[in-house]
C-alpha cells in the first residue's frame, strides 16, 4: 500500500496479482480507474426510489393514521436516514476502490465473510432478482394485452412449467432486458439510470398533476382523513423510517460495489445524500399527492399493487402505457442494482479463480429463471419469508461492517493484508467470531417480536433494532477484548 493512504497504484494491484488475486473484479480501482462523478450517484438510485412495492408501501403509511402531510414528513425523513446509511458505509468503497466482498472480508475475516456474502449475493439478490422479474412480467403481460386484447388467449390457457403461454414469453423478454443492464455493469447502469431519471420526474409529475385534477385540488387532498389506527406519531416516523431502511438493507449493505468506482468520497457521499434525500422528498409529495387522489377518485387500491390499480382504470391507451412502461423501467433499475450485480460480483468474490463477474451475472441470471419463481409466489409465501428473514440479517451485518469501520478501526484498513500472501498471518484471516456473535444477538432481537407479542416493537422496526443491536454489542466485545 502506498504512503498515501487510499490511494490504490498500478504496482500494488500488480503485486496483487501475483499474491494471486488474478480476478480483475476482486481487485481495488485505481484514481484513473474511479469514474463515477457526483451527478452519477445522484440518478443512481432515482429508479429504486420510485418503484411499485414503494408506491403499494405508502397506501401503508397513510394507514398508520398520520395526516397526508405528517406522511409526506415521515417518508422524507426515512429517505434522510437512507442516504446516511448509503453514505457512511460506502465510504470503505470510496476511499480504498474495494468492493463489497472486500469489505464484508476486512471485517468478517476471509471464511467468515463467505456464509453473509453468500446469503446476501448469492441467495437473496437470485431469489428477488427472480421475483422482481416475475412481477415485471406480470405487468408487462397486462401492458401487452391493453395494446393486443387477444395476447392473454395465446395457447388458450394451456400452461408450460406451471406458467401460461403468453406469462411465460413477457417473462423471457422481461428476464432479458434486466440481463443486459446486468452485463453491462456499472457503465451501462450509469448511462441508463442517467435517461431514467429525468423521465421519471416527467411521467409522475403529471400523474401528481392527474391526482390533483381528479382529486378535487391540493386542499381535498391534503385535508383528506385516512383511517386511524392510534399509532403514536413518533412511532410511525420510526415504522417509517424502518421499513425504508429495511427496503435498502441489500443495496446498503454492498454500496461498496457502486462507491469503489467513486472519484472521490465528495462525490460518493454528495451524490448520495442529495440524490436519496431530493428523490424522497420529490416521491413523499407525488406518491401522497397521486394515492389519495387517486383514492378519493377511484376509491382505495385492492390488489396491493397501489398505483397500479388507478392506471389500469385509465380509458388513455398511451397514457397506460408510458407510465406502465416507466414502472417497468425502474423494475429493471432497482433489479440491477440491488440484484443482479450484487450476485454478479458475490459469486464472482466466492470462486474469483473460475469467475468473473460477467459469468456471475450470467450463472445468477440462468438459475433465477431454472427456479421458476412463479410457482413459490403462488406457493404460500414460505420463500418470501425466508428471504425477509435473510433481509432482517442484512441490519446487524451492516451495524458491524459500520462499527468496525468506524469504532474499531478509525476508517483504516489495510491494504497489504487484506489482499495477503498465502503464507502471511493477516488480521483478516478467518473468522471473526466477535463479529458473529453481535450479529446473531441482533438479528435476534429484531426477529423476537414476532414470537414473542410483548417485544413486537422490536420486529416493527427491526432494521433499526437490529443494526442498534450489533453495532453495540460488536463495539463492546472489540472494547474489552484482550485481542485489542
């Protein structure tokens, strides 16, 4: 590693390479080699932001019992505390160019980073990358059928794999459009988050401006009483705050993978902080602005899919189909980033020797598809609770990656060691059990609420309880261990 701290050469990465770091993918970036200016991590994540499960989530929080403009408050603050975790731990990335399996290593420890890494790329980014490309596809079929009223009728109902015809076709194209932002990478994702987001502001700016129209003007809409539940308004901000966090638990926990590409940490932490708090903000006042007067127009969303349902009312053929199409859009966005490149680069980190991170995306791709993810979407929902399960891990990995960081380490890591000789005793080798055990005590108690009816507070907010939780226990077993 250099004097100046950070800052990766060409003769370390070569040195590297001959330790037998061979896969490019692995490796830290050089200055020349960090493209990604403040401007790209402000469209990064504009797609995510405005996406299907979120708009479903806010008919949610206005069922909390909070006013239209209490919600709009909650909501901009859990995107405030989004963009601070983003920030805070894509700083390792940042500083050092590492990704995220380099990170989870420098505080897991090499053997200990495999089974969270694993879990996190490997399982649950296939998995969701699967059901997110179902539900696109699902939407895409009705899209399809508004335009071709006789699509649906392909094969006459006749099902292949457990899935009809014309289902099955809008699934390839759909599965295919995420594989080639996903083979791109982070330039293609760059390049088409870049045109994504300018559109999205356009497409609901005038669907805000339908839902003003529509529901009868601003002042209906804002004075408009939702069912109260009798949560206290505090606790709602944090049942707010805590579903966005848990929303961005993935894509929090690997930011390593985008920041390493950052030109400088002003740019990393900037382009976050404004893009995640602006893109709440803007979403808070759409997203409250077009349920409710999409609401009082057409009456309460029944299929859980939110806005979805007042578009598909719409008698405006190309109206349906710009917004659908946009929805899809950022389907396809937020599957890249907190999906398919995950996995691309995790399995890549799990046999760097045999894969890169193409024929990451690649494997992952194929088998999100060989398992057929409509038949455990209809199955009883067991996988979607053991991927929240997976989901609720994601807080205490995340509050050791950012105590040890932070508290332990004083935002040091060092270089030479974490990509080691085979003959060099490095600090990383391993497993950092210390690290273990905070992350299972808060994974614990973030998941004891729904056992146990007294603790249920917990479980409401359980990203925030379980980071807390790790965070804490993890700084003091390093405190007082006779290891430090």
């Amino acid at each position: 590693m250099t004097i100046n701290e950070g800052v990766v050469t060409p003769e370390d990465k070569a040195r590297y390479r001959e330790r037998g770091y061979v896969n490019e993918d692995m490796l830290p970036k050089t200055p020349e080699e960090r493209i990604s200016s403040t401007s790209n991590y402000f469209t990064l994540w504009q797609g995510s932001i405005h996406n299907i499960p979120n708009y479903a989530a806010v008919v949610g929080f206005l069922a909390l019992g909070l006013s239209p403009l209490n919600t709009i408050i909650g909501i901009t603050l859990g995107g405030l505390a989004v963009a601070l975790f983003m920030t805070v731990n894509g700083h390792a990335g940042a500083k050092y160019g590492i990704p995220f399996a380099m990170h989870l290593r420098s505080t897991y420890g090499s053997a200990g980073s495999k089974l969270p890494g694993f879990l996190r790329g490997g399982v649950a980014a296939i998995a969701w990358f699967g059901v997110q490309t179902y539900t696109g596809a699902a939407a895409l079929a009705i899209l399809i059928s508004r335009i071709w009223p006789g699509f649906l009728d392909i094969g006459g109902g006749q099902e292949v794999l457990g899935i009809t015809i014309p289902v099955l076709i809008c699934f390839a194209i759909f599965w295919a459009l995420n594989m080639a932002v996903g083979l791109g990478g982070g330039g293609v994702l760059n390049k088409f988050t870049a045109v994504l987001s300018p559109i999205i502001f356009i497409v609901f700016g005038g669907m805000t401006i339908w839902a003003i129209n529509v529901g009868g003007g601003i002042g209906a809409i804002m004075s408009y009483e939702t069912v109260t539940s009798g949560v206290n308004p505090i606790y709602a901000f944090l049942i707010i705050a805590a579903s966005f966090l848990g929303v961005w638990a993935a894509p929090g926990v690997s930011v390593a993978d985008f920041t390493k590409d950052a030109e400088s940490q002003k740019a990393q932490s900037t382009g976050q902080i404004s893009g995640l708090f602006v893109g709440h903000l803007i979403f808070a006042i759409m997203s409250v602005i077009i349920i409710i007067g999409g609401t009082i127009h057409y009456g309460a969303p029944t299929s859980g899919n939110g806005v979805l349902d007042f578009i598909q009312e719409w008698d405006n053929i190309p109206a349906v189909i710009i917004a659908t199409g946009v929805f899809l859009l950022t389907t396809i966005s937020t599957n890249a980033t907190g999906n398919i490149l995950p996995a691309g680069y995790q399995l890549s980190a799990l046999l760097p020797n045999a894969i890169d991170y193409k024929k990451g995306v690649w494997i992952a791709g194929i088998v999100s598809f060989l398992i057929q993810p409509w038949r455990f979407m209809s199955g009883g929902g067991a996988i979607l609770v053991f991927l929240n399960l997976i989901g609720a891990l994601l807080g205490p990995v995340a509050g050791v990656m950012v105590a040890d960081y932070y508290l332990v380490n004083k935002r040091h890591i060092d270089m030479d060691e974490l990509y080691y000789a085979d003959d060099q005793a490095s600090r990383y080798r391993g497993v950092n059990v210390q690290a273990y055990i905070a992350t299972l005590i808060g994974l614990a108690l973030s998941i004891i609420g729904q056992f146990v009816p007294a603790l249920k507070v917990l479980s409401d907010v359980a990203w925030i309880s379980g980071f807390v939780t790790a965070f804490i226990i993890y700084w003091l077993l390093k405190k007082f261990s006779s290891n430090q």
